[in-house]
C-alpha cells in the first residue's frame, strides 16, 4: 500500500463564478459551492482517510467541512496551503487589470514563476510554503490516504513541483476546477498523478457550472 495524497480545490465562490481575481480574499461558498462540497462528502466518506489538511481560508474550510462533519475528523489548517496573493489585482475582473497594470500582467503571463501579480505572490513563493505542507505529510504517513483542502493556484503550483513540470507553467500545463480532485501516489519511484481535475462525482448541474 501506498500513500495517496487527494488534492481537492474548494467549491465555486462567487469570484470564481463571475471571473474576478480572489487569491488573498477571505470569500465564501455560493450556494452552488455548499452543494459542491456535500456532494464530495458523500462520494468520498467511504475511504479510510488519515487525515485532512485544509487551507484556513473560509472557501477551504467550508468545502471540507461535510466529509469532517460526516466522519469527525479534525482539520489540520496549515497556512502554506492558502491561495495565491493577487496583491492589487484582488477583487478586480480580467479586462480592468489588463488595462490598468499591462505591463506587470504581461509579465506574469510570460513567467508567473518569478513575476507577480502587482503586489502579489510569484508561483515560487507559493512552491516554497505549501511543499513544506506535502513534505509533511509524506513523512508521518508512509501509506494511507490524506485529502488536502487547498485553492486553484496553490494546488496547481504543488502538481508541477511533485511532477517535475515548470512551476512558471502552472497555468497552460494544468486545470483544478471548483471542487475538482486529483490524486497523486507516492510509490517507489517517486509521485505518479493517478487523476487530474476530476468532478465525475458531481451531478451533471454543478460540473456545467461556468466560471468554475
């Protein structure tokens, strides 16, 4: 037996929905999202999970809630799993930062690895505290299955850093939808991606979701 580590993005927030930057902002679940994560609860409650680390961010406590809820297990909140920093981009839609900061999104389109948002985080920053948090778990569970509650960017960020992908890279190499899971497995040889971005689970309502 191996150790499973189950990385599942949070519930559409209303940011999500209507494509605005939300990265350091505290939102909360659309109704949509509650419904997002009660649907994961009651698909995934039947694996014997070890543990659940969870961003302490609203959107992230509230996806995992159900399955702890269901299962009475704590949540293990470590701050390396919260969301990128979109500095003063926060709260703005696509078409206004274009506009208003052109030349610092150019940049980071070109390598978020070492650029910014303005004000923001690079992709580096974000590698540098949410793998303490994967390093963490590969160490006290050898085998085992582990869900982390963590964000789109984030979870984007630590897939290419276990997979050997460029993390200046994270968004044209992978895709973490609203409540989406994907599951890597530590085996001799190091990581293997067993499913990327799945939401097979949810009913055909909530996976049409747009924004998400």
């Amino acid at each position: 037996m191996s150790l499973k580590i189950y990385l599942l993005r949070h519930g559409e927030t209303e940011y999500s929905q209507r494509g605005a930057y939300c990265g350091a902002l505290d939102a909360g679940l659309t109704p949509e999202g509650h419904q997002m994560a009660q649907t994961f609860a009651d698909a995934y409650r039947s694996i014997p999970w070890a543990d659940v680390y969870v961003s302490p961010m609203k959107r992230a406590i509230a996806t995992a809630q159900p399955l702890c809820d269901a299962l009475c297990m704590p949540m293990q909140m470590r701050d390396g799993l919260r969301e990128i920093s979109y500095g003063a981009w926060e709260d703005q839609e696509l078409d206004y930062v274009r506009q208003r900061y052109e030349q610092d999104y150019l940049r980071w389109q070109t390598d978020p690895a070492w650029n910014p948002p303005t004000g923001g985080e690079t992709a580096i920053q974000i590698a540098a505290r949410a793998l303490p948090v994967i390093t963490e778990i590969e160490s006290g569970y050898k085998t085992g299955d582990v869900l982390v509650v963590s964000h789109k960017a984030t979870i984007r960020i630590v897939l290419c850093s276990l997979l050997g992908i460029d993390v200046g890279r994270y968004r044209d190499r992978i895709n973490a939808p609203a409540a989406s899971v994907s599951i890597v497995k530590f085996g001799p040889y190091g990581p293997m991606l067993e499913v990327l971005g799945d939401r097979s689970y949810m009913p055909g309502h909530l996976r049409e979701r747009a924004g998400t």
